[in-house]
C-alpha cells in the first residue's frame, strides 16, 4: 500500500520546481511552500513588485500537509462551554470568529483573484455526533453562534439522516453564514490540493520558487541579512518569512510552544449511481465531531467519503505497515457510516503532519530582527494559513492593522513542558480523549 494522497492525485503536479544550488541572494525568503507560504509571497509580490522574492520547500511545493488536510474553510468554530455567550471566555471567541471570518473571506478573494477551480461549496457543514450525549448545551451554542454571526440550527434523527444519508449520526449543529445557507461569509468547503496548486501555479514572476530544498538553519550576516543554509547552496535575504506549521523547528525556532500531530485519512471510489440513490441522493457535506478525536468525514462532490479518524502526536511518517493498520481503523469508521463501503472500495491512503498548541492558539511572531514565523494551525489551516501569509507579510513590511494587532493579541500558544515530559503528557492525553470519543470514531 503506497501514501498517496487523494487530493493530490486528483490536482495534479504542476511543473517542477528547480533546486536550490549555489548562492541565491534576495530581497525576501519565504520557507514553506504551503498555503501560508505561498500567500505570503503573493502579499510580498504585491507589496514590494520590483523586489526578488525567493520560497523554498523541502519537498513539491503545494504537496505537504496544505493539500492534505480536509478541506474544512472555517469561519466559525464550535464553541466550547466556556466560550458561551455570557460567560468569561466569550470575549475571546469573539475575537477568534472575527479573525476566523476575515480568514475564510481571504480564502475566497484568494480564489476568485486567481481563477482557482477547487471544488469550492458554500453550504457550510455539520457538528456532528452519534451519541447525542456528546453535544451538550445545544440552545445555548446556537445562542452563541448567532451572536457572532453565523447561521446555525439543530437537525436529530431522521431529519439529519435525509441531509448526510447515513443513520450513523443522531444529532448535529449545521453551521453556515449569516445570510442562511453559508454563502459568501461563513463555513464552507474546498479540494485542498486544488486550492493550494491553484496559489503556486498563479505565483507572480518576481516570485522564484526552489523545490526538494531542506533549509537546516538560519545564519545571522552582517548588514542585518540572513543566510538560509540548505544542502547544495544557501539563500541570503534581508527579511525571512518561516511558514512550516508543524516543522518550524527545522530552521532553528524551537520554542514556538507548538508540537506537531500525524493525522491519516482515506477517500474511496466514487459510489455507485445504485449506492448513491440507496443514500438518498443527498447533497455534498462535510462532518466534524464535537470531540477532539472524532472523526472527520465528508462526502465529496463525486461522490467519494474521505474518512479521517487517526491522530497521534509524532513528526515522524508513518511506515507503511503503520498505515496499513491505520487503514483498516478507517474501514471501520466508513461501515459505521455506510455498511456496503468495504476496505477494497478506499482508493487512497495518506498522511499529514497538524500543528497543534496547548490553548489553540497560534505562534506568530518576529523571532528576531528580520525572522518573522508562525505556526499552531489547530485545525483551521485552509482559512487561517492563508490570512496568516498576508499579514506575516505586511508585519514583516511594517505595515499595521486592527486585525494584524488582533491576531497577534490572540497569539499565544500556551507553555510547553520541556521533552520527555511533553512526549508522556501528550501520549497519555490522546489516549483519554480517543477514549472520549470511541462512538464518534
């Protein structure tokens, strides 16, 4: 069994990048060829358009962990019981939808701006769960949704089952926009491949991109530059934008309070048009469990179920007996869901790395005089990643704003104890918290 990434498939490869060699001197260096990444050369690109702006990525560029992800654009989040409206942490989530909507609107001026065809549905998506014990405070988080301006309303049994075609779930939260139906300002979803292939194919020519290039440190020169060392040259620019997400340790930034966690997930064939009447013929959607743990599902627009229903905390891949076991753990969820889908039926099988911290919230910082980073997506990578490309690129230009002074005000990932005892710490509480959400699995 090969990790192949069904998205990826999908997108395609877009034409090879060349590799790093020698000295490359530039105005700006980008490291990570993601979604934040990437926006933060285009917001480079059209901040600075005379200036030589190089990214660098240690593997395919739009092919990491962007384009593995599943395709979640989050505007609003489902709120915890102490983020309720009326209670201490309301504040805070509202500060966190109002960065959050300007995030998922960013990803749609992205979209529109360059002409990127990624499966991009408006309708919003669920919260749901097949223990209905396990969504708790309900009228009071519809309450607090509206109140930062979503549309949400509650679906249980039969009336869910018509929406998803699955009697696997019993009660939900359908979470979209103000305006009803999620157009336009609210939670919707997208091909992440596509979206983030649609970012590089659309760099503009002052943007000089290297692939398959592993940058092992930063270097402090004199004039206040920086030398970014890879294997077969190394790039000397006067400001560093580093948007690795969970690998920021790799360019010598290890105290960003963030840790990283492997996810997997797998996408079938397409159903079968008797399959597809046998569900109801029902319409796109996308699924998320109100336990950290749960899992993620969706079914695509052909008609595919992506499953994800693993998450560990380790930076290192898989192996592929590893995944294979992980596999089956996903056949086990799809039968929940759709008895006839069988372990021949998945087509695809991948990997992903998340960046996760203790509060969920982000890094996002100037490390030092010309270094900026950011890292801790918790999940919410398409819509955040992307807000954060521009604004690490505005900060790094010295340019101001309400949301850059609220993105930064909220930046604050949480204290991480020193390893071994973050690697017991967090070992033990995956094991709670997938006890937690056995039935959501």
């Amino acid at each position: 069994m090969e990790n192949v990434c069904g998205w990826i498939a999908q997108a395609g490869n877009s034409p090879l990048g060349g590799r790093l060699s020698g000295t490359q001197k530039a105005d700006w260096l980008v490291i990570g060829a993601g979604i934040t990444g990437l926006c933060a050369a285009h917001s480079l690109a059209e901040l600075h358009p005379q200036a030589r702006i190089v990214i660098v990525d240690r593997q395919r560029a739009a092919q990491g962990a962007s384009a593995r992800n599943s395709g979640f654009v989050v505007a609003h989040e489902h709120p915890s019981v102490n983020e309720l409206a009326g209670h201490h942490g309301f504040a805070g989530y509202q500060t966190d939808t109002a960065i959050s909507r300007a995030a998922s609107q960013e990803v749609r001026q992205r979209i529109a701006r360059h002409g990127i065809e990624c499966d991009l549905r408006e309708a919003g998506y669920f919260f749901a769960v097949s223990d209905p014990a396990k969504l708790t405070h309900v009228e009071e988080k519809l309450k607090t949704l509206h109140a930062v301006g979503a549309s949400a309303h509650c679906l249980q049994g039969e009336q869910l089952r018509q929406k998803l075609g699955t009697a696997h779930y019993q009660a939900a939260i359908w979470c979209g926009g103000s305006d009803g139906n999620g157009s336009g300002n609210g939670n919707a979803l997208l091909q992440p491949a596509k979206y983030v292939k649609g970012l590089l194919d659309a760099l503009p020519p002052n943007v000089t991109l290297y692939e398959n290039t592993d940058i092992s440190g930063l270097q402090r020169l004199s004039g206040g530059r920086v030398r970014a060392q890879g294997v077969d040259g190394c790039v000397e620019a006067g400001q560093v934008l580093v948007c690795l997400n969970a690998f920021i340790p790799r360019a010598g930034i290890a105290d960003s309070g963030t840790f990283p966690m492997e996810l997997s997930a797998s996408l079938t064939r397409p159903l079968t048009e008797a399959e597809f009447d046998a569900i109801g013929r029902v319409e796109p959607w996308g699924v998320l469990s109100t336990r950290p743990l749960g899992a993620t599902v969706r079914l695509t627009p052909d008609r595919r179920v992506m499953i994800r229903n693993t998450a560990e905390y380790r930076s290192r891949d898989l192996s592929t007996a590893e995944l294979s076991v992980r596999r089956k753990h996903h056949v086990l969820g799809l039968q929940r869901r759709f008895p006839f889908l069988q372990e021949q039926d998945i087509q695809y099988t991948w990997t992903g790395h998340l960046s996760a911290s203790r509060s969920g919230q982000a890094y996002f910082a100037k490390v030092e005089e010309g270094v900026f980073a950011v890292a801790g997506c918790n999940g919410s990578g398409v819509a955040r990643g992307t807000l954060w490309g521009r604004l690490l690129a505005q900060m790094s230009s010295g340019i101001d704003s309400p949301l850059l002074a609220s993105v930064m005000q909220r930046a604050q990932p949480g204290w991480l104890p020193p390893k071994p005892l973050l690697d017991i710490g967090a070992m033990l509480r995956m094991r709670v918290e997938a006890v937690r959400a056995r039935t959501e699995i």
